[in-house]
C-alpha cells in the first residue's frame, strides 16, 4: 500500500506520527462510454459557457453559486487562507462506547501506521483502547476539508473512520410516520421473529458473501476477449491529420515550382557563366543562371 497523508495522533501531551493508508478499494469493473460503432472513447471537455470555449486546467478556480446566479470566485490562495487547525494532525476530543455511534455516520476507512519513532505511543494508545472497550472521537482535516472521526482497534491496527457532521444526516420525513400507525397482529409479529431466529448467526462472516454481479461481468468481458470480439479505435484525428499534411506539402511544391518559373529572361554574370560544348547552344546557356546544366555535355564547375 502507499501512504497517502502524513500527519499524528494527538490525545493529551502525547504525539504519535503516523502514515495514513486507505482500508478500502473499489473492486467494480470500470466501464468506458464509448462510441458502438468504433469503440472511440466519448470525451467530455471544460468549457466556458461564456466564452464559448475549452478552459486550460491552470485557469480553472472554484465558484460559489448565490440563490441569483451570481457568481462568488474562491482562488486556491483565498482556500489556503481559511484555518485548519487540525491540519496534519488528528486531534483526540473524546472517548466513547463505541455501540453509541449510529453507523449513519460513518464515511470512509483508513489505516494508521505509526512512523518509525512512533511504535511504542502507538502501542500505548492501540491497547490502552481495546482494553477500555471505548474508541477515541477526533477532528481531521484531509483535502482541505474537516471531519469528525472514530479512532479504534481492527486487527492489532489503528483504523480511523471519518463521520460526516450531523447536519449532514438527513431527518427522516415521511408521511407514514405522521399518521396512524398500522395495527400489527401479534401473531404476525410472532412470524417475524421466528424468520429472524431462523436466519440469525453468532457473528457475521463478510467472507462468504461475494458480489456475483462483478464476477458475471469479468467472465463475460474475458469470454469476448477469448472470442477476439474486441475493436481497437483508430487514434483520433490521425487519418484526417496524414490527410491535410499530405495535401499542405503537395501545395507547398507546386507553389514551389510556380515561384521557380522565370516570368522573364535574365542574364547570368559574366563570371558563372556555363561554357558551351557546341555553338547551337552557347547562346541558351548564356540566358540561364549558373546552376542549370544545358542538355548537353556536364557544365565545367572549374570556369
């Protein structure tokens, strides 16, 4: 794995630096949109609607929308501004059961690998948390943006999860909830619970589930490649580019040869003047410049 954020655990007067990896990957099949009949790939292209025009990636900033369409433009120097005070760091607020922490809240999962001076504190705050039976809540902030978060112990490491902020937790409004609620039998209720017990385990195994869908999709994608029902698109624009320079050169020689065609006699300088092997053609040589061999014996370079 490799680190993606460097930083520490801070809980109290102890420091521990630490490496953070995430604990997770996406294993879905990635899929292109591509064009059926060739299998070119379909581009998507920054432009500017006011310009009418593509946009470089430097002059890309961030923009705020207000309710009236105007526009409120955030520079990377007005973001780099903005304090953080726990950048780089994950700062311990509290510690908590862990039952008491609603799964709603929870975002994404990262490792924590103690640096190379850090092993002992790390050792320190892994077991006095297992043993406390609690999880540690902290403040992170990783890619300019700040999270709660939930320090505890999975396989002898440090995980860290990042929560999302409670008014980032939608409030369940439905209409079945403000009316009457349905009459349940008791016998009905006796039924489900029997469905429950028959399907209940000890504890749960996530190993012997696995995503079907993903493994269908992988076997259907290497039976085409078996049956060589593969494309390979043309390069972009390479026929069309071969096109025009072929037909830019063809014009640029026959410009060339135009521009060469005397409009009109001119008379060679005395001294290059070509000598003649034969007097029909000493007066032709004469009116050609130096370079031009006549049509007869090879021009002596020497004269």
């Amino acid at each position: 794995m490799r680190a993606m954020w460097k930083g520490s655990v801070s809980f109290g007067l102890v420091t521990i630096p630490i490496q953070l990896y995430a604990a997770t990957e996406n294993k879905s099949v990635s899929l292109r949109q591509v064009h059926e009949a060739d299998g070119g790939r379909i581009q998507y292209r920054r432009f500017c609607s006011v310009e009418d025009k593509e946009v470089p990636y430097a002059e890309i900033a961030k923009g705020y929308e207000l309710s009236d369409g105007e526009m409120v433009i955030l520079t990377d120097d007005d973001l780099a501004e903005l304090p953080l005070s726990t950048s780089r760091a994950i700062d311990v607020l509290e510690f908590v059961p862990l039952e008491s922490i609603d799964p709603i809240y929870y975002d994404k999962t990262y490792y924590l690998e103690p640096q190379k001076s850090a092993a002992k504190p790390y050792v320190l705050l892994r077991d006095a948390l297992h043993k406390s039976g609690h999880v540690a809540i902290a403040k992170v902030a990783i890619r300019q943006r700040e999270s709660l978060a939930v320090l505890r112990v999975v396989s002898d490491v440090l995980v860290m999860t990042t929560m999302l902020w409670p008014d980032e937790v939608r409030a369940p409004d439905f209409a079945f909830l403000r009316e009457d609620s349905p009459q349940v039998r008791p016998q009905e209720l006796t039924m489900a619970g029997s469905l429950i017990d028959s399907l209940s385990e000890p504890v749960f195994e996530p190993d012997k589930y696995h995503d079907s869908y993903r493994e269908a999709l992988e076997s259907l994608i290497e039976a085409k490649v078996a049956g060589k029902e593969t494309t390979k698109p043309r390069t972009a624009g390479v026929k069309a580019e071969v096109v025009d320079l072929m037909a830019a050169l063809e014009a640029s020689v026959s410009e060339a040869k135009k521009s060469r065609t005397p409009s009109a006699p001119r008379k060679t300088p005395a001294k290059r003047a070509t000598k003649s092997t034969t007097k029909s053609t000493t007066t032709k040589a004469a009116d050609k410049p130096a370079k031009k061999p006549t049509r007869g014996r090879r021009t002596d370079r020497s004269a």
